[in-house]
C-alpha cells in the first residue's frame, strides 16, 4: 500500500470519493471530519480499504491525544503538514503488520463512542425531567 497525497484542503479543488479530512487547527488538530472544512487537511486514498486504514490511524491518533505534542502557535493551536504527515505515515508503517486488530480495536472504540453519546443524551433528557418535576411547583400561577 502506497502512502496517500496529504495537502491542505482547498474548496476550490474537487475531491474523489476516497478523500479523508482531518482537522488542522484547534485542539482537536487530527480530528477526522465526515465533511471538510477551510482548517483541514485532505487525505487522498485510492482504495475504499486505504481510506478504512488511514481514518482509522487518525481517529486513533486523534482519540488517544497522539497530536497534541505537535501542536504549535500561542494563540491558535496548529499543526503542521509536515509533521501531521510524518507522524502519520510513521504510525502507519508500524500498525501495518498488525492492522486487522487494530481495525477491529478501533471499530469497537466507535461503538464505544456511541454508546457513550446515547448516555449522554439520556442523562441529558434525565436532568431535563428533573428540572421539569421542580419547576411545575414553583413557577407563579
């Protein structure tokens, strides 16, 4: 597997369907994103399984805060193409002989993560119906 052209997205450039985005400032620098925005990189795979193992590199990346020492600049946190790009392609190459565990390892953290929003929500709708409890006997009639 070659490694994929990393660059800065450019809305005035089209991009083929196996175009992954990261993330580029923030500290969420290397977040994947399902739709690009100006502060991105574009990750072009060629293969629906190459774009599989990059998102799933930079998801892991990402989650596990393996960016963060990357980031530069005093105000906005960035990162670097190039060191984005380093890091990446290293990571790559090392996973690459024991890729299958780590797809299924990530694919579990996702599940996770859902999981995880869904009890959110409900503590969300939870708190909603306390405060609702509360609020029926103390507001004016």
């Amino acid at each position: 597997m070659v490694a994929p052209k990393i660059q800065q997205y450019s809305p005035k450039n089209s991009y083929a369907a196996f175009t992954l985005f990261a993330l580029c400032k923030g500290l969420n620098s290397g977040k994947p994103l399902e739709n690009p925005c100006p502060n991105c990189f574009a990750i072009l795979c060629r293969t629906q399984e190459e774009f599989d193992f990059y998102k799933s590199i930079i998801y892991g990346l990402w989650f596990t805060k393996g960016f963060h020492p990357l980031l530069v600049g005093s105000v906005i946190e960035f990162i670097r193409i190039g060191d984005f790009k380093k890091l990446v392609w290293e990571t790559a190459e090392r996973l690459r002989p024991t890729y299958k565990d780590f797809a299924n390892d990530a694919v579990k953290a996702r599940n996770y993560e859902r999981l995880q929003k869904q009890y959110l929500e409900r503590a969300a709708l939870i708190a909603d119906m306390r405060r609702a409890l509360i609020y029926r006997h103390l507001r004016s009639k």
